[in-house]
C-alpha cells in the first residue's frame, strides 16, 4: 500500500507495544472495530422506549432488516442464529470501511483476518446441522444411497472445506485491493479530495463484501438446518 502511517500503531508503540502493532496490525485495528461495535451496542440500548425514536429507530430499522432478510432465507426457525449472523455482517463492514479513513487499516485486507471468520461460520454451519438432526445429520455427507457413500463422503467433505477457502479468499482478495487502490492513490494525488471517486467505489465494495459474506453464511446455515435428501 502507498502509506503505512497508522494511528493504532503510534499508540501502540507509545504505550510500549511497539513491536505487537508493528506485526499484527490487523489484530490491533479488529481490536479497535470490536470496541466501537461494543461502544456503539452500548449507546444503542441506553434509554430504550416502547415508542421508538431517533437513534432507536434507525438501529431498529437497520437490524429488523437485516432480520426480516435472514429469515426469508432461513424461515422463522432460523432466528436463534441471527445474533451471530448480525454481528458478523456489522464487524465485516466496519472492518471494510475502516480502510478508507487515512491513518488506519482494514483488518480483513489480512487473510488471517477472512481465514478466522470464514472458520467460525463453518464451525457453526455444523454446530447447526447437529442441533436440528443430531447424529443423523452425518447422513448429509453420505448420499442418498448407502453404496454411494464411499464416493460421496470425500466429495461432501471437500466441498464443505472449500467453503473455508471460497469465503477467506473472496473478502481478502477484494479489500486488499481495495486498500492496494486507495494506497496508490493516496500516494500520487493527496489524502482528500483526489481519490474521493475511488472512496465513494471503496464504499460500495465494502458493503457488497459485507452481504456476500452474510448471505453465504445463511445459505449455508440454511442448507444444515434441511433434511437430508
């Protein structure tokens, strides 16, 4: 990237963890995005009322349609997992937007980043199959005969491991060059008004990215939650 000036990094190293913001930037700036999520949950729930208003309605709007969206996928026996699905869809985004401001960095511009979120969707996609068919949700691994199973168990098993690699790789891929863009950018036209096109780009792909994960990770939920066929 065309800058590597970061906020955190300074803070880190004032405060004597130099070295641990130096080479895990990315741990430090999911740390900053998980406390804003925390701060921002905080102030959101402070002073509820029956009859919204405000801040109360925008939060309510945004995660009733972020839940109205799930459940249309999932049907309503799927709202137990929206908390999940929810604050994956808002650290992915903040995360993706987080870039755009000079001075800090995308935590999901790291593939350590993507790799850990796409493992806990996949992890939890299976704690979902057991939860909805116990032991016979192995049967969804098997085929619909018993003599195809020989065949169909390491296909099944592949397929479920290239979900870890479809989805790390796709985020990663698309906000590291998005960071690799505004970096170049930033470097040859200034900080501000020059790449505001490419910010105004930046922000579009950062929610799109955000969706795509969301929407893969309930189609995958959904696709546990079914019968096997």
């Amino acid at each position: 990237m065309g800058y590597h000036f970061y906020f955190l990094d300074k803070i880190f190293g004032a405060l004597g963890f130099g070295h641990l913001a130096h080479e895990y930037t990315f741990i430090t700036h999911s740390w900053f995005v998980i406390a804003v999520l925390v701060i921002i949950a905080a102030l959101s729930v402070k002073g509820l009322q029956m009859l919204p208003s405000g801040k109360q309605n925008v939060f309510e709007v945004l995660v009733s349609g972020l839940e109205d969206f799930m459940v249309g996928v999932t049907g309503p026996e799927g709202r137990f997992f929206f908390p999940f699905i929810a604050t994956l869809f808002f650290y992915i985004l903040l995360c993706n937007l987080l870039g755009l401001v000079p001075g800090f960095f995308s935590p999901t511009a790291n593939l350590n980043t993507t790799l850990s979120l796409a493992v806990c969707t996949f992890v939890y996609t299976h704690i979902i199959g057991f939860k909805f068919h116990g032991p016979k949700y192995l049967k969804h691994f098997l085929g619909p005969v018993w003599w195809l199973a020989p065949l169909m168990l390491p296909i099944e098993l592949i397929g479920h491991f290239a979900r870890v690699m479809s989805l790390s790789i796709r985020l990663f891929g698309n906000i590291f060059g998005k960071e690799t863009v505004l970096g170049i950018f930033f470097l040859l036209a200034g900080l501000y008004l020059a790449p505001l096109p490419i910010l105004f780009l930046g922000i579009l792909v950062s929610v799109i990215q955000s969706m795509v994960f969301m929407l893969l990770s309930i189609i995958y939920f959904a696709g546990a939650m079914e019968e096997a066929h």
